[in-house]
C-alpha cells in the first residue's frame, strides 16, 4: 500500500503524506503484536552502521539545536530515522521469510503502471514541466527513476508477462520524460545502459523490435499530439543544460563546502542555512554533499560503512549509479524509495548466498546418494 500510495502528495513537501501515516501505523501494529520486542541485527549487517549514521545525525543536529537556538532543525534526522525504521521491519519481515521482494516488485509495476494512467486525466497542458499527483517536477522524476530501478533489477528475479514488462518500463520512461528532470532523464538512460550490456542478446532483440516499430509509426504520428509534444520538450530541456542558471555546482550548493572547512569533520548540520556562505540560499542540491557538509567525516564514513555492506555483491552497484548520478544535483536522501532500493540490493546478495548454499547442498545430497548405492553394489 505504501508503494501505491506514495506518488500521491496531498500535503506539502517536508510533510508526511498518507503512504507515510500508514507506515507509522504498520509500525505501531507491529510492535504492539510482537510485544515491543526488539530484533538484533546480525553482525556485519549494513542497518548497523546506518543505525549509527542515524544516531550521530541526531547528535550533531542536537548540538547545533542549542548553538542556534533553532528547534526546527530537528526536523532533518527524523527523515532518516523514519526511513531506517521503514527497512529495518522490511528487514524482519524479510528474516521472517514473507515475500517481500515478490510483493515489492509487483506492487512497484502496479504504480507505475497506475500513474501512466492516471497521468492523462490530470496532465496541465500550459506547464512545460508535469508534476501529476506530486508537489514539483523534480519529486515526479526521482520517483519515476527509483522505481524503474527496483523494477529492471528485480526482473532479474521474478518472471513476468512481455507485454506486462514492456508497459511498465514504457510508463518509467514515460513519467521520467513527463518530469523533464535532467539529472532524472540522463540517469534514466544510463540505467537502460547498465540494463541493455547485463542482458545484452534479450535487449537487442527487443531494441530493434522497437525501433523498426518506431521507424514505421513516426510518420503517421501527428505533430500536435503528446509525444510529439514531450519528445519536443525533452530535446529543449536536455539542449539547454549549459544554460540553465543552476548548472554551476555553486548553484547546488558545493561552494559552502570550500567555503566553510571548519565543518568538514563534525558537520555543520542540516537548516539554519542563513549561517552559510553560499551562493544558493537552502539546501545543498546533492545527496552526497549533504552527508559530508552536515554530518562532516565521521558521518560520511558511518554512511561508507553502511553502503560498502549494502554493496557486498559489487555487481548491484551498476544499478545504483543512475540513483548516485542523480543525487549527485539533487537531495534525494528524504525519498523512502531510495532506502528500498539500497534494501532490495542487499537482500538479493543475500538470496544469492542462500541460492548458491542450497545448490551446494543439493549437490552434496546427490554425491551422497551415489556414494551409498555404490555401497550397496559392492
């Protein structure tokens, strides 16, 4: 329900939606059910070290509270403690051995699908850029190239209908160019890259499909109609990168990080922005910015830690680069989707353990069973 849920905004951005209130409520239930039992993490797994990434946020956070005698800023590690409490009972119910990943991956099909859809009914033709049922174009990107994401990696795992398949990348791709994000956009096509070299001879087959489709119903698409209109958009909106007034990286922000060295070791926190010299007056437009400028070295490196076990099957990791592309321009750390994803990464190195144990044992099974009727013959 969360996942169908999210793409919907009724409140403000940097307010809990209604996906989020029936997290909380999830949360709660559970709880309560398991009579507050805690469950320990294993030695070694990457909720560890976010845990302490969570904790640490928290206390610099707190320090600055008082030095700037500014409550609001309480604000910023609560996302992530919210986000680690999400995967962590992903994580259980997981341990549990429920079909998360299953459930994950149709339900993430399902909203795609669902927003394709209900995009005609509300699209705003006198904007240049969509936003459907989210708050700003940027939100709508990011969603659509999490997504997609969790949807081509998991297609690795689950079998699905062709025709099922391609209307759900379609609808990705679709949304993605709807946004007209350029850090979504360009990070979408480097994802079809990483998609298209790890399954090379099944891509092919179906690129070509494709593109001998597109070559014989171009000509009868007219120029007036909404392809025509966001293919137009997408060709404007990726030209005109080199002039966009926030291209520069001190137009995201980075300039504070040179600026103010005096923060590279502790962080200077999230908010109270107003203390910062910089040519951009909020946030720092960059997911990995943020970390090392708020949260400073000991921070960046609790976040290494829990990324450098997310990625034990370094494979995974061409799958992120679009998503660490992205956040490269954008703060994309406050997306619940973005945690699913580094979730999904890791559960699925441990499906391969398990997999590659169960085959071994098999295997011994069979030696067995061949060593005992040799046995008996003789």
């Amino acid at each position: 329900m969360y996942i169908l849920l999210s793409p919907f905004y009724f409140f403000r951005s940097g307010l809990p939606q209604i996906a989020d209130f029936l997290v909380v409520a999830f949360i709660i239930v559970f709880l309560i059910k398991n009579n507050f039992e805690v469950y320990t993490l294993k030695k070694g797994n990457p909720l560890n070290f976010l845990f302490l990434f969570v904790i640490w946020a928290f206390v610099i956070t707190l320090f600055w509270v008082i030095i700037i005698n500014n409550i609001s800023i309480i604000i910023y590690p609560v996302y992530y403690l919210y986000n680690f409490l999400f995967i962590y009972f992903l994580y259980i119910l997981y341990e549990k051995n429920m079909n998360i990943l299953p459930i994950i991956f149709k339900t993430t099909c399902f909203s795609l699908i669902i927003q394709f859809l209900l995009s005609f009914f509300v699209i705003d033709p006198s904007s240049f850029r969509q936003v459907i049922f989210f708050n700003n174009p940027n939100q709508l990107g990011y969603f659509a190239l999490t997504s997609t994401t969790i949807f081509l990696f998991l297609s690795e795992y689950f079998k699905m209908n062709k025709i099922l398949f391609a209307l759900t990348l379609l609808s990705g791709i679709y949304l993605t160019f709807l946004s007209l994000s350029n850090a979504a956009m360009i990070a979408l096509f480097l994802l079809l890259i990483v998609h298209f070299f790890k399954f090379f001879k099944r891509s092919l087959k179906y690129l070509v499909l494709f593109l001998v489709l597109l070559s014989i119903l171009f000509p009868f698409i007219p120029e007036d109609s909404l392809i025509t209109t966001i293919t137009n958009n997408v060709y404007l909106r990726i030209t005109s990168i080199p002039e966009e007034s926030d291209a520069s990286l001190a137009k995201r922000g980075y300039d504070r990080i040179v600026n103010h060295p005096e923060f590279w070791f502790f962080g200077a926190g999230e908010g109270g922005f107003q203390r910062f010299e910089s040519v951009l007056g909020g946030e720092i437009h960059s997911s990995w910015g943020t970390i090392f400028f708020s949260y400073g070295l000991i921070g960046t490196l609790l976040f290494l830690l829990f990324f450098l076990n997310v990625f034990e099957y370094k494979k995974n990791f061409f799958y992120f680069l679009p998503g660490f592309f992205y956040g490269l321009a954008h703060q994309g750390l406050r997306s619940t989707e973005f945690w699913i994803l580094l979730f999904i990464f890791y559960v699925s190195y441990e499906m391969k353990i398990s997999r590659t144990h169960e085959k071994n044992i098999g295997y011994l099974t069979k030696c067995e069973k061949s060593s005992l009727n040799s046995l008996n013959r003789y």
